[in-house]
C-alpha cells in the first residue's frame, strides 16, 4: 500500500533484512519476554527458553510478563554461579542446540557497554537470554596496482562450532570476560590471521555496526567494533589456531556479490557491508535502498533494553514492582 | 536512578544530544501532530504551526490527531501551489522566524528519499512541517607530513540566512529540487570551495548521518549524504559564491575541540564526528559513550513517519479514516 512497496526492495536491503530479522519483527514483543538483572532488563527471553525456565524457580522467577533472576543472589559471583549451574543441567539434558557449543569462554551480561557486568556467562549461552553481546572485526585490505581495493576474507573452518565452512570476515573475535577492544583485535589478528606485531601498528578503528539476528539457536543483539587494516600487496594471512580453512583475497565487488550468497556468515556481513559503503563502493547512486541499508546497519540497541525498563518496570523498597502493562 | 547514569557522560554524547535534541524527546509525541499528504506521513507539525494552518481549511484539514493537506488537490503542482500561497500569506505576516529566511529554492516532499514526490515547498518553510530533508556534505582532509591528519573547515559568512558566522565543514549543501546528489557534491565544492574538477574525481561516497534537530524555526529531520575528499598539502580552498568567509585547517584533534563549541553549526558536527570516527581519531577506547554516539548518528529516521502512517492512518476508497489512536 505504501509508495516505498512500488519499487521492488535492492539486494542490499534484503540482506540487511536477513541479519535484521528479529529486529523487524519488532522484537515479536507478544512472544517474548524482557529478562531482569537487579531491575535491569538485560535481555529477552522466547517462549522455549522460559518453558525450561521455569522449572527452576530458586533461580528465575517467571511470570506472565518476564522473567527475572532471583533478587535474593547478592553479588556477580553468586548469579554467574547459580545461572551456569541451571545451564549446565539444560545442557546435560540437550535440550538447546545453543548449549552443543558450550564453549568455557564467558561473555559480561551488562545493561550497557560501558556499565558494570552484573553476571558472566558461557558465550553459547546469551543467545537463551537474548544478552547483547560485543565483538572486533578485521578489515584486512588491500590498494591492489592492478585490482583496485580488494579485501581478505576467510572461509571458516568446518569444525567450528557455528557457521562452519561459512565464508567471513579476515578477522574477528568475540569480546570476552577481562579482554579489551584493541587487545582482542590484536590477539585475533594474531591468532587467525598471523598479522605481525608491525602490520598492527596500522590497524584504525572505523566505527561500529548494531544489528539484531535470530536464528534456531537464539537471539543476537549484536554489536560490533570495527577496524580497517590496509596490508601491504604481498602479505598473505597464515591461520594460526586451526579456525580458518583459507584466506582469499577478492576485489570489492567480487565482497559485494559474496556477502550476498548463503555462503557467508549472515551475522558477519554488517561488516563487510559497512566497509564497501565506508569506501564507495555502495553508494547512494548504485544502490536504491541505500538509505535503509544504512540505517539497518545502525539499529538503536544501545536504547532497546533501557526503555523498557524505565516505562515497565520500577524497583521500590527492594521489591520488584512489575506494571500491568509489561506485554 | 539507571547503571549508566552513574558515569559522567561523555563531551560527544552532550554534543550527539543536542543534535538530536529533537529525536531524544521522543518526538514529543503529544504535542506534535503527524502531516499526511495523500494517505502518506510526511511531518509533523508543532502546536504554533497548527494555530497558523487552521485559518486556511481550505488547504490544511487541521484536526485534533492531525494535519492532512486537502485530498481534494489532484497533483504535485495543485498541491505545491496552494501550499505555496498559504506559506507567501504567513511570510508577509512575518509570523514565522523560518520564513524570514525564504529563498525561491525548494526541497521535494516525499515519503522516503526514493520514492515519487507529493509536492515541492521552499526549502525556507519545510521544518515548519518538518518535512524530512537530504543534504550532501564533503569531508576535506590532508594527509599532512607534519600534522598527521587535518581537516578543512569554513567559516560560514556573516551574512547567511542561517547559522551566520558559524564553523561549518570545507563544503556542504541541501538536496534541492532536480539536482541529484553527486551533481550537488560536485556543484558545491566548485562554489563554495573552488575545487578544480580533477580533484573532484578523489571525492569518495562514505556513508550518511541521520538525526533528528529542533530549534526556534523548526523541526529539522536531516540526512547528510558524507564524501571524503582528500586534498594535496599545497591546495588551498576559495570561496565563489560570497557564502563562506573564510577556510582553515585544522588537525583533527583541533577539529574534535572545535565542533564541541558553540562557534561550530551544530546540524553539520554529526558530518565532522563521523569522520573522525571512520578514521580512528574517536574511538571506543577514548570515548567512553562511543556506542550511544555512533548510535545518534543514525537515528532510524527511515522509518520514524511510516511507521506512524501505517500504524494510524489508512485510506479506503478516497476517503481519509483517522483512527481513534492518533495521539
């Protein structure tokens, strides 16, 4: 019915409907339920994972319109303990296809990037509780004499326990419990890509991207840190840490036309994307959409949560006061 | 009362709210009224603009959920002309600050940057309506072997209609009527800045910001299409058009302190703090609000009016049906 429906969607836009797909949902805010940290809402919670919830009522408390983890916990190290232990019997039971990748690798659960972490849990675990989780990516480019701006991607390894053999991003990382931003950059580069120490000397931070996926296994509020890394013409990235099949470097359009395909880790395009636009290759003038794509590239996570919590949700006296209007 | 508020806000978060000082009142959803041209969001009006458009009925259905211009007008030129004349009445009325400044040169009305346009009005009066408008914005650098990386700003002349004597960037200008946007990059470097052509060649397409300003004259839903354009170390920028008094360079840092001043336009920091974002001057290690900024670059101004029209608003057989939810 509306003009924009006239005009058939650009490709680019179908793409970054895909990595958008929950956040275009409208957070399907019907289904799932916003989860409380100590009256913070740090997360959402779909209707499977509450049904298992439940069953541990000395842990979470759900009703009709969230779920919350027990107020009675006192500090970080009794909620992350008590939290990992209930994940641990649910993985025990297999009942998560998430919980197969348990990784004995923590991510915070914080309300907001810079606040303080109120629990950890194990990174296959978040995506239960819809935690927003932080990553680095690498652009490794290169200004090629006769190619033009090309860019290193990696074809994942088809062990991986997520996106296995999927193509991605030269580097990237998820930002884990006592790991910094620049320090997980470096220890990736090393690690996936066997950038040396000088090379990184180059690495520029160039934004970030916010998208919010779903999938079978759970639900992606994903924010990711970017930086460009130009590389010398005869540098070629050597895997490390055996999470990387091969590296091949391909021009920008040949990027354009691979983060297209189901062929690529459909999470790790945002970057990439971000990239090609931040470099004129995706412009206004070659892509209809473009607009859209941008703004898609940018969803507003950082104000997602807070504002349910401020309008739904108020802490008095140390009891929770849940309003009638939580959905 | 939230986690977050327990730290000081960052100097750039300050400056991304008042550029968006407008979009963080969440739209002021009460008193502003949604604009409908032909079934179709395409503003919102304040309450000193409604009390003005009520007088003319027979061009602006002004009801207490919103403002429709009358269905009755069969095209793009009936609908731009009786706009016209109601907005030259209310000019010589001298009752609106925004159309002392009127300038014979308008924006088109549309419900998105792609889509067909409704009506054209002068560029002087659409935040009156707050009519969503595109601007194109060229970043001037120099990769300098002394400075490191420097920017071109302008001063803008004393005698501009708006923002007079204000620090702005090297080259900047508003999308207007049959001017594409490539065309209006190139067309503004040459008059503002004497760009030769052959350097107009280097112009880069970079991206866009999004965000949503109010002032005294008006609403002001912006989106800057950004170019980077790097410079040799000997070119010097000359204004043709009498619109700029004068061009310095400025390192980036210095760029950085200059648009957190008062003496900088502040619709045109969010082009400057992009900049120095994509070329790793703010970043998430120096900026402790950075994701709230990149954030407030790109408000979802995309969908801000359609979710409205289809949420509030439908036409059925020619005839306008207001729903009861219109606030």
């Amino acid at each position: 019915m509306s003009l924009e429906e006239k005009t058939e969607m650009s490709r680019l836009y179908k793409l970054a409907q895909k990595f958008n797909c929950f956040y275009l949902t409208g957070l399907k805010s019907t289904e799932c339920k916003p989860f409380f940290v100590e009256g913070y809402q740090v997360g959402l919670v779909r209707p499977d994972v509450m049904k298992q919830l439940i069953r541990y009522p000395e842990v979470f408390l759900v009703s009709s319109g969230c779920v919350e983890l027990n107020p009675a916990f006192r500090d970080y190290e009794e909620r992350s303990g008590h939290v990992e232990r209930v994940l641990k019997e649910l993985r025990a039971e297999n009942v998560f296809i998430a919980l197969k990748g348990w990784r004995d690798e923590c991510y915070e659960v914080k309300t907001d990037f810079t606040s303080k972490s109120l629990l950890k849990m194990d990174r296959a675990a978040t995506c239960l509780f819809g935690i927003r989780n932080y990553g680095v990516d690498i652009n490794g480019y290169v200004r090629h004499p006769v190619l033009g701006l090309c860019l290193w991607f990696q074809k994942r390894s088809s062990t991986k326990q997520t996106w296995p053999g999927k193509w991605d991003n030269m580097v990237g990382g998820g930002l884990s419990v006592g790991h910094g931003i620049l320090e997980t950059a470096h220890k990736e580069a090393m690690e996936e890509a066997s950038v040396p120490v000088e090379l990184l000397k180059n690495l520029i931070s160039a934004g970030c991207v916010s998208f919010f996926f779903e999938s079978d296994r759970g639900l992606f509020p994903n924010t990711e840190f970017i930086f460009d890394l130009e590389l010398p013409v005869d540098f070629v990235p050597v895997n490390a840490d055996g999470e990387v099949e091969t590296f091949e470097l391909l021009t920008a359009n040949q990027c354009l036309e691979k983060i297209l395909t189901a062929d690529f880790k459909t999470t790790s395009a945002p970057v990439a994307l971000d990239f090609l636009i931040r470099h004129g290759i995706v412009t206004p003038e070659n892509d209809n959409d473009y607009l859209k794509v941008v703004e898609l590239l940018h969803v507003p996570l950082q104000s997602i949560y807070s504002t349910y919590l401020r309008s739904m949700h108020i802490k008095e006296n140390g009891t929770s006061v849940h309003h009638s209007n939580i959905v």
